[in-house]
C-alpha cells in the first residue's frame, strides 16, 4: 500500500485536511451549511532542509502539527462564538453598530490577530507543560515512591511506564464521555474512513467511506502510544536514580524519542509488513477510544475537505488503475 500522505484532524463540528504545503478546514456552521477555508501552511521552522532529515523532521513535524491544529480549532469555534454574538445582539435591544472605515478595520483585525497569535502561542505552551506533567512527571513522582517497595531499577522504570500507559488511557477514557469531544470523535472517525477510502482504491463518496474503517496507523493517537512506549524503552536503559533528574533527562530525550517514533508511524503508513503491522496494532485499540463512528453529514464534510487539497482521482488512477 503506497501511502497518499494526506493527513488530518478534527475540530469543532468539521475537519481540517492537510496535503504538503495546503491545508483545508471544513466546517458544519450552525445554519447547516459548510463552510470551507483553503491556505497555504508555512512551517515554523525556517530551513526546509530540517523538515527532510530522518529522525530530526519528526520532532518539527509534531510541532507544526500543534501549530496548525490549534489554528484551524481557533478558527472553527469562531463560526459558534459568532451564533453565541449574534443571539445576544438579537430583538428588539440590539445595539447599534459605530461605521468605521477600511483602515479601522484592518487595524483592528490585525490587532485581533496579533491577540490571536499570543493566545495560541501560550495554550500550546500551557498544552504541553500540562502533558509533561501529567504523562512524565507524575508516574516519575509516583515509581520513586515506591523506591522502597520494588528494588531493581529495571522493575522501577517498567512500573512508571505502565503508569504513564494507565494516566494516558485513563485520560482519553475520561475525556470520552464528554459530550462535545464524542462529537469530535465521531469527525476523527470520518478523517480516517475518508483517507482508508483513499488508500485502498475506493471512489471517494459517503456510501465507501462509510464501510472503510475508522482505525489508521498514521493517526497522531498512534504515534503518541508510541512515543510513550519508547520511552519506557530508553527509560529502562538510562539509569538515574534522583528523581528530579530522572525526570529532567526524561524531557531532553523527548525529541529524540518524537523522531523515532515519527519514523516508525511514517514506515506503517507506506508498509503492508506483517511485522509493521504487529506493531501497529496497540495504536489502532487504542483509536477506538478516539474515534467513533460519524454521521452522514459529517462523512460531506470531511470529503470536502479531502477534495479541496487533494486530487484522489489521479492518485487512484496512479496506484489502483489496473485493478479498476
């Protein structure tokens, strides 16, 4: 299976789709329309040259990928802020709008950019410190109480990857049974039944992407599995026994285990492997915990996404022609 290098997320009530250097975000607005936003994603990272490196691109790539995902989340709540706005203004109360011209309003909209940018900038900070401290710091806190109890080092490090392992499953369990993330599930199921439709030849409409399966091995929730699960690895190797330093070399290792496991969903991706495929299999359990099955509606306008930055057609034409 050659892959199509398409890949994705799910935001509030659509889908954002990703091809190279384009991305689309497609939104099921309150009114029941769609609303579809096409642009050019330029990388954080200045030279390209790192984006291409093995082991290196991955940790560039995961970074992008919070960039990009917060932005195109940002930009969907937006359209139900606006409902929140509008119902407010309604009646017979509504308030009166000062004129003001066009060089007022690109001012203030690049005012409301620049705020927009900081307040990305610092919930991706807040995001990733809070991660650290919940999947790093707490089972690294909780194995050096437990110093006493178990003896060998070995047996320490497999008992705060295991933890690390429960916090993660315990936290998608927990947030799972939110109402609004269930919906946002069910658009991460449709971005992976769209793509599995892609991959195996099928013609891109509702009907085969609604019998294509909504597990992937290149899904962002498999490669989190994996960076925790090398970590355990390289844990049980790198012998520290002060827990604050433990945990320090713990956060300098990560980009590199981010690399590696880069590499690895990238090679499921492209790969019918059996032994790939074993690998790939603790990701795809877990991914039934982030996916769910999507609606109609939702399967529309994760398809809209799909055809707004890639031309499945050719690509099926190119891998499937002669089975078709």
């Amino acid at each position: 299976m050659k892959s199509s290098n398409i890949g994705g997320q799910a935001v509030l009530e659509g889908i954002m789709m990703k091809n190279k250097d384009r991305y689309a975000v497609a939104v099921r607005k309150p009114d029941k329309t769609i609303a579809l936003q096409v642009e050019t994603y330029h990388s954080i990272v200045p030279w390209t040259a790192l984006t291409r490196i093995p082991f290196v691109r991955g940790i560039f790539n995961f970074i992008d990928s919070m960039v990009l995902g917060m932005k195109t989340l940002t930009y969907s709540a937006s359209f139900f802020e606006d409902e929140e706005e509008e119902t407010q203004e309604s009646g017979d109360k509504k308030t009166e709008k000062k004129a003001i011209t066009e060089e007022e309003q690109a001012a203030k909209s690049k005012k409301e950019e620049r705020v927009e940018n900081i307040v990305m900038g610092l919930t991706i900070a807040f995001s990733f410190v809070m991660a650290l401290l919940l999947f790093t710091v707490l089972p690294s806190f909780v194995a050096g109480l437990l110093k006493n109890q178990i003896h060998t080092y070995t047996q320490r490090a497999i008992v705060e990857g295991l933890l690390k392992v429960v916090v993660f499953v315990g936290y998608l369990l927990l947030i799972s049974r939110m109402k609004d993330i269930q919906r946002v599930f069910m658009y991460h199921g449709a971005e992976h039944k769209c793509i599995n439709c892609i991959e195996h030849g099928l013609p891109l409409n509702v009907e085969n992407v609604r019998k294509s399966s909504r597990q992937h091995k290149r899904c962002g929730t498999s490669f989190l599995l994996f960076v925790l699960i090398i970590s355990i690895i390289v844990g049980i190797f790198i012998r520290v026994d002060i827990v604050w330093l433990r945990v320090l070399i713990r956060i300098a290792l990560l980009p590199l285990v981010s690399g590696i496991s880069y590499e690895i969903i990238k090679l499921a991706g492209n790969s019918d492997n059996p032994v790939i495929s074993l690998l790939s299999q603790p990701g795809l359990m877990v991914q039934k915990l982030t996916t769910r099955e999507p609606q109609d509606d939702m399967i529309e306008v994760a398809i809209e996404a799909v055809e707004a930055v890639f031309d499945w057609e050719t690509y099926e034409a190119e891998n499937f022609g002669e089975e078709k």
